[in-house]
C-alpha cells in the first residue's frame, strides 16, 4: 500500500462515517486554532474524488469557505484557497457558480492585493480565470460587498 492509497482510504472513512457536517459545524464557531486544523483536514479530504464529493455535497461548504477567506489567518485563507481550486477545477461547474454568487469573485481578488504564497497566488489566478468565463452570466457580487444600494442602467 503506497502512502496516496493510504490517505485515500482515511479519506474514505472519513467520508463514510459522516465526519465532514462535524467537520463544517467546527468552522462555524471553532477559533484560529481549531478553524485551521479544521480546514486542514477538508484541504487533505479534497484532494481525492470522493473526498471531493463529500465536502461539496453539503450545503453548508461552500458558504463556509467563502465567509473563511481572509477572516481568519494566511494559513486559513491559504487552505480554503486550495478547497475551491480542487473543488472548482475538475468537472463541477455548480461549484464555481456556487463560489461566485457567495462573493468568491471578490474575496479572491483581495486576497491576490493583500499577498500570499506563490502556491496559492497561482491557484487564486486560475480560479479567478475559471470565474471569470461565468462574469456575464452571473450578478456575482455579494450584497455584503458595498454595492446594494446601486442600482443597475435598464
């Protein structure tokens, strides 16, 4: 058993048991310390098909990872990065949907303003490439963002 099988058998039962709602009920309420390791453990789950279908199949993921953005820590905002992208860049367009109506658009961009990593600054970028297909499509600007009192041209 190679080292990916086993993680990808601890992602199974993960997975299987039910632990990732106990996981995203952390991240509501859970401080610095915990909502990392907490989103640590979602980055880790993500990284493998199952995983991924897991994490996305509850509705509360991605309001959480969206609201955790740059509310947290770097390393917080680094792991939710990493979430979308792996949730984002396969096959699963609701997902990139999802992430835009809840404001993902604009959260990304900042995060690019304020710094970060190479790693994660090269996955924000792709991200916001893959959002950016679905800007015309889409009123995907959050109402927590500042603009809901301005009113749209007819």
């Amino acid at each position: 058993m190679t080292i990916s099988e086993n993680g990808e058998i601890i992602t199974l039962k993960f997975v299987d048991i039910g632990l990732i709602p106990y996981i995203l009920e952390i991240l509501v309420d859970g401080d610095k310390s915990i909502c990392e390791k907490a989103l640590g453990i979602l980055d880790t789950i993500s990284s493998w098909d199952r995983g991924r279908e897991g994490v996305y199949e509850n509705a509360l993921t991605m309001p959480l990872l969206v609201k955790k953005i740059l509310r947290v820590s770097d390393t917080a905002t680094r792991f939710v990065v990493s979430i979308l992208w792996k949730l984002c860049m396969g096959e699963n367009e609701n997902a990139v949907v999802e992430a835009m109506k809840l404001g993902a658009f604009e959260k990304l961009l900042v995060v690019l303003q304020v710094g970060c990593g190479e790693r994660t600054k090269s996955k924000v970028t792709e991200l916001l490439k893959l959002m950016n297909l679905y800007k015309d499509e889409l009123d995907c600007f959050a109402s927590s963002a500042g603009f809901k009192f301005v009113k749209r041209p007819n």
